[in-house]
C-alpha cells in the first residue's frame, strides 16, 4: 500500500492518492489533476474513486477534469451539498478562479470498499456539516481533510462549523482510532492520532506529555 501526496491548487489542499494492487483511490483533488493523472499512468494503476472529505472549493477544483479523464465517480456528502450554491463552495471569491460544475454520488457513514480496501466512513462535522473522514483500517490511515491538522484543527467560523461540533468528532471519531493511524490532512504534514492526543493545544482534556 502507497499514499502519495500532492499540494494543488492555489492553496496548496493536499491532494492524497491511496494505491493497492494496481487500483488507487485519490481524497480531496484541489487542483489541476494533471500530475495525479501522470502518477497513476506512471504506476500503472486504475482510479476506482474520488472521495471528498468536504465542498470547500480548495477541496474540489480537480473534481471535475479528473473525473471526466478517469472515467469515475465522486462520493462526497449530502449534508454538504448546500455549499455548491456558494463562493464558499463554488469558488471565485477574492479573485480565485471558479469550480468547474461537478455531480457527486452521496455517501453515507458506515462501512465501504474503496481500491479494494475496506473503508469505514466517519461523519465529521464541525469545519463543514457534511465534512467526512475515510479510515483505511489496512492501511493504517485516515483522511480527515481540513478536520484535524497537525498541532492545529481546521477553521470553524465558516458556515455550518462549529468549534464544539468539531471538537466532539475529534474526541468520538478519530481519538478512537489506534493510537499509531496516520491522519493525512487537508493542508500540511501528516500526522498521528498518538500526537494529536498529546500535543494538539486545542484538546488540552487529553492527557500530554510534557
């Protein structure tokens, strides 16, 4: 199993390709795809699926392209949905360019199978209503877009977020986790549930280690 990471887009959204077998599944396309779709030509694998963590339009601009060149589907959430009638979701604000329009299938919390591999996907509210989190148990890794960065949490002052919402995902959702997965954010490095639980200053209820 490979995670590859690519900052796209004018904000530099981690763009996460998860591969296995020859199938690879990529989370939160931000951007030109166009070096994913080289990677994956490169390597030789198929792109089963788009998974969006959340609508933000720094999340979606590759959406689109990739989808029509790959010949796949996008799963994202219902309860975001309302976000795509926004700047928030459409783009365009502060002179970014628009998203291109895109259909998406909606998915559901519970147990799925994505490139091959069983995914559990954990509703995640609190940066955006409908933001998503997929655990690869297999892997050992866990996508949680713009949720939970390293030492840091994801904005809550956007519509539909929350600071209380999003914290109590973080404590029932990923700090449940084994302590070792790596979480793969929106922007920035990886990190692991272990660190967050330590050392993240925004859950100071969690023991840390000074």
């Amino acid at each position: 199993m490979t995670i590859k990471t690519f900052p796209l887009g004018p904000l530099e959204t981690n763009c996460h390709v998860l591969s296995h077998d020859g199938k690879a599944v990529v989370v939160d396309p931000g951007g030109d795809p166009a070096e994913v779709l080289t990677y994956l030509e490169r390597e030789g694998l198929t792109l089963t699926h788009i998974l969006n963590t959340h609508l933000h339009f720094d999340h979606t601009y590759g959406n689109k392209p990739l989808s029509d060149a790959a010949g796949v589907r996008i799963k994202a959430a219902a309860d975001d949905k309302p976000l795509l009638s926004t700047e928030l979701g459409r783009g365009g604000m502060m002179g970014l360019p628009s998203v291109q329009e895109f259909e998406f299938d909606e998915i559901d919390e519970g147990e799925h199978e994505f490139a091959g591999l069983a995914c559990k996907v954990f509703a995640t509210p609190g940066h955006s209503t409908g933001s998503l989190s997929f655990y690869f148990p297999d892997a050992n890794a866990c996508f949680v877009g713009d949720l939970i960065f390293y030492r840091s949490i994801g904005r809550t002052d956007f519509p539909g977020g929350s600071l209380e919402v999003l914290k109590k995902s973080v404590a029932d959702k990923i700090f449940t986790l084994p302590a070792e997965t790596r979480l793969f954010s929106g922007h920035g490095p990886d990190t692991t549930v272990n660190d967050e639980m330590h050392h993240n200053p925004f859950f100071s209820e969690f023991r840390r280690d000074l």
